[in-house]
C-alpha cells in the first residue's frame, strides 16, 4: 500500500558528503494526494509541502549543497481552482516573509525562475526584496520556480535572441548552447545534476527542460508532504551509485552561462586507462550522453 511505504523500505543507504551532487532539482509532487489520503482538502496538502520544503531546503543548506530548484508553481497551475491557486499563493508569501526574517542568519541565496508579472503584486515585491536582500549571500542558492514552464522559458528566450540578432548584438552564425543558455530564466547556474520527482509519475511534466538535458532522474512513489531527509538520502546514494557519465566534449556538464559544472567527479574511469576528458587524457565512454 504506497501509504505506508516509507515506512517500509530500507533504511536509507549512506551518502558521501564530500561527493555531494552540485544542484538538485525537485518537483514537489503529491501534495493533493497526501491531502486526499488523510481525508483534508488539498489546501492542507499544499501547507503539508510547504511545510516540507522549509525542512527539505534547509537540510540541504546544511549539508553544503551549492544549488537547489524547486517547482513552486507551472504555468499550467492557474487552471487550478481559484480556492486553490489563491492557497498556494498565501503559502508563498508567508515561506517568503519568514525567509526574509531568517535570511541574515541563514545566508540563502534566492532566485526566482519564470515571469512574476501575473502573480499578486505583493507577492512579486516580495520575490524582489528577498532576491535583492539575498544577492550577495554565499550560502545554497534556492530557486523557487514560479509561473514556470520549461516551453515558455524557451520561446521567451528564443524570443529575446531573435530581438537581439534584429538589433544586430547577436549573429545567429555565432549561437552556441552556452550563449543560448545566457538568455534563460536560469543563466548563470549551473544546470541540475540530480532532477527528484516524488509521487510516482514518471514525467517531467515541462520542468527544466534544457537545463535537464543530462541530469540523472530519480523517482520514488513518496508523496512530496512525506519527503524526508532519509528520502533525500536515497536519492543522492542513487545518484552516488550510478556510473558516472562524460559530459562532454569541453568537459563542461553544463552550458549555464558561465559556471563551469560539476565534470570533475562526474567523469568515466576505466581501470587502468585513467579519468576521461580528464587532464590525463583517459578514454572516452562512448555515446552514453
Ligand atoms: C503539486 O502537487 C504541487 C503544487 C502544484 C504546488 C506546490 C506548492 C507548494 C509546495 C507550496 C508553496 C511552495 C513554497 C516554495 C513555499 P499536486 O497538487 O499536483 O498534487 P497531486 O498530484 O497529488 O494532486
């Protein structure tokens, strides 16, 4: 019975901290379900998770953790009922009031990813303090993904290219991945290592699609509100356990826009052969991108 679930598995594999994935990205998934299960309206689900990705981002703070992504809200969330939308964003503002209150001690960095114009005006003030305030803080950078869609997200910055070729500061004959990547919502981070779905659906449902292009994945059927640290274990033990992959012909893993991403420790070793793409000239793990 997936309710009891976690309850069930093993006890969480250990995670080698000093290998820690560089970003993870969540979709906080499950929240109407878990609501659903306990007999309450999805509202308090929506609070439940909330609730769990204070504990969640601040673990992963306190573990060292460089970046982490959460999907707060699509652009397809406004066909939710108003009741609902209107919840979800009342917990946005009290999360971002309470960060604000918390931000000198706490030294998050926090960004937003998607266009704030159609969320209430006080809630985008609020966005604008918090990232102002936090700017400089050299702690986790926390993005909170808001009216976002990875479609949209793309054709805005398609957009933006094509302005900039008309206006002649671009060449199209010159577009990299790594310029393109400039004009997205998330330039300047590095793209995710580690993409965590909770809830049991296997889909990306229009999050991070560039940025994801070669994330690993892991998915669990754990509703998002249940998502404990020991969950978060096993994700990052999965991720630990997987072999790792070459990222590239640069050996970069990413074309964030100007963060080099984590190709060091995600290289191909062979036995005997050395580290691939690595200063050693080791062999190349063919194909598997
Ligand atoms: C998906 O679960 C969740 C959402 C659409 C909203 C996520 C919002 C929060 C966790 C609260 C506010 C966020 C922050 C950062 C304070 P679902 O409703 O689709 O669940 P279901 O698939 O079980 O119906």
């Amino acid at each position: 019975m997936p309710f009891f679930k976690a309850k069930e598995q093993a006890p969480a594999p250990a995670v080698d901290f000093d290998r820690l994935p560089r970003h993870i990205a969540i979709i906080m998934d499950g929240n109407g379900r878990w609501a659903q299960k306990r007999g309450l309206p999805r509202t308090a689900g929506h609070a439940a998770g909330a609730e769990n990705f204070r504990t969640i981002a601040t673990y992963c703070k306190d573990i060292g953790l460089e970046y982490l992504t959460v999907y707060a809200f699509s652009t397809e969330n406004w066909k939710r009922p108003a009741e609902e939308v209107g919840a979800i964003m009342g917990l946005l503002k009290k999360y971002l009031l309470e960060a604000i209150s918390r931000m000198e001690r706490d030294r998050v960095k926090m960004e937003f990813f998607g266009d704030l114009s159609p969320l209430p005006q006080e809630l985008q003030d609020l966005c604008r303090r918090t990232r102002e305030i936090s700017k400089g803080y050299d702690g986790c950078q926390v993005n909170v993904c808001l009216n976002y869609g990875g479609r949209d997200e793309l054709l805005r910055a398609a957009r933006a290219y094509a302005q900039d070729c008309v206006e002649g500061r671009a060449d199209p004959n010159h577009l990299t991945a790594e310029h393109f990547a400039g004009y997205l919502f998330s330039r300047g981070v590095p793209d995710p290592d580690l993409v965590i779905r909770p809830s049991g659906e296997l889909r990306l449902s229009n999050f991070l699609l560039w940025q994801s292009a070669y994330a690993e994945f892991y998915f669990t059927d754990v509703l998002w509100p249940d998502f404990t640290k020991e969950e978060l274990h096993r994700a990052i033990a999965a991720y630990q356990g997987r072999p790792p992959v070459w990222r590239g012909l640069s050996g970069k893993t990413n074309f964030g826009g100007g963060h080099s991403g984590s190709a060091v420790f995600r290289c191909t070793v062979f036995p005997g052969a050395g580290v691939a793409g690595g200063a050693d000239g080791g062999h190349l793990r063919p194909g598997l991108l």
